[in-house]
C-alpha cells in the first residue's frame, strides 16, 4: 500500500479510496471529507487535483504523489428559487441536467441548452464561453455565488444572489477559469432566465455554424493565469496543493 493511500485509509471509507493508474482516486460523500482531505495534504505534503467526473482524466496523467479528487457524489440540487431566478446544485451535475428541474416554471439556464456532456463544475473551471445568437457570453456572468475549500481547507461561500454586484473584487470570478487552481468548488448557484432559446448556441471561437460544439482548450495553466493571479496563487496556496487540473 503506498503511504498516500495509507494516510487516507486512516481517515476515510475504503469505498471513497482505489487506484487510478499509479495516483489515487478520492471519491468523497460530502464536503467535510474534502476539507480533511486537503488538512491531510498539507501535513503530509501530497497535492491534489479536483476532477470532477473524471471524464477527462486517464490512468497515466498522474503519478503516485498525487490524489485525484472525484466530485462525482455531488451531484444534488441544493436549492432553487424561481422567484429570484437562481438555482444552487452540486458542482458534478451535467450542465444538460440542469434545465430538467426549472422548466416547469418556464425558466432556463443558458448554457443547459448547449450539447455539451460535461459537468457545470468542470464549465466553471475551464471558463467556459458560448455564443449565443452572435454575441460570446463567458458563463462567469451566469455564477453569482459558488462554494469552495480553500487551500487552507476551509469549505467558504463567496458571491451573493443578487443582480448587482458589491463594490470590491468578484471571487467567484477568480474561480471561473481557474481549473482547480485556487480551491475543490462543490457546489455553484447558477442565475436563471425566462425560458427564451437562443437561434444559434455554438462554443465560442469554434466553429461557423449552428450546432458545432468543440470541447474546451485544456492548454497550459501558467499561461492563463495573469500576474494578479500568479500573486493571488503563490499567497492563497502556499503549500501548492492544488497544482492544476
């Protein structure tokens, strides 16, 4: 058994614990188990690397100093309010599910309509952008508030619901795009619309024609990030948990 496993074995259900290539696999039933998980990182110097679904993750990727992070049990719809057109749900439910609990009451969300099997956890990690109807939208205009543990492991919520942000800097923002390099985000509130489809939903920069979807870039992290952001991550990561995904 190598030590990583050894150390978790102490801590967690064998169930939420296997191999994944020569790295292991984390899978956690709840938030707490995250925040442990990154305690345990820092005392016994291993990183992690959030991964949602895993659908874009192969056995190879990684070698035995790192734990894959599974969200794939958070999945729930946490909360939802028609009223104020806002929906909160678990960071591994399918960007395509999501409508399938607000259509009742005539209400969308944007990016649900998209032909895209991915997670909204994995969107809002990879920034994800669309065109819609001509226009490109960044689907941070549609994350208002979201939940993450820190490097620091601790689980806090950022954002508020409201359709006006507050003076000061937009964390959420921080995190979109960010791909697992700030912190494991559970769970995102996601802003809603009146049920309106759009004539034409391509990804953006890809693609002259409706219905083209490409899959995201997975390029090179350091060089998305700006040099606010290379501050930002060498002070609120100090211990280089989450190197990327």
């Amino acid at each position: 058994m190598s030590r990583i496993r050894s150390i978790l074995s102490e801590h967690f259900p064998n169930d939420e614990i296997a191999a994944h290539g020569s790295a292991i696999r984390f899978t956690p039933d709840n938030e707490q188990h995250i925040v442990k998980l990154v305690e345990l990182a820092i005392a016994h110097q291993f990183k992690i690397c959030p991964a949602g679904s895993m659908s874009h993750i192969e056995a190879g990727d990684f070698d035995d100093s790192i734990v894959i992070a599974s969200s794939e049990h958070l999945n729930s719809l946490i909360d939802y309010s028609p009223d104020d057109l806002y929906i909160t749900v678990g960071a591994v439910m399918r960007l395509r599910d999501v409508n399938s609990h607000v259509t009742d009451n005539l209400l969308s969300f944007v990016f649900g309509n998209l032909d895209y099997d991915g997670t909204v956890g994995g969107a809002v990690a990879v920034g994800l952008s669309a065109q819609f109807d001509g226009e490109t939208v960044p689907i941070k205009r549609s994350v208002p508030s979201l939940a993450f543990v820190t490097p620091y492991g601790k689980l806090i919520r950022v954002g508020a619901v409201t359709l006006k942000s507050v003076a000061g800097y937009d964390v959420p923002k921080l995190l979109v795009g960010s791909r697992g390099q700030f912190g494991f985000i559970t769970s995102i509130t996601l802003r809603l619309s009146q049920n309106a489809p759009a004539n034409c939903i391509t990804m953006a920069g890809f693609g002259e024609s409706c219905p083209t979807i490409i899959r995201p870039h997975w390029g090179a992290l350091d060089a998305s990030l700006s040099h606010v952001e290379r501050n930002l991550k060498s002070n609120l990561d100090p211990h280089g948990v989450f190197p990327g995904a």
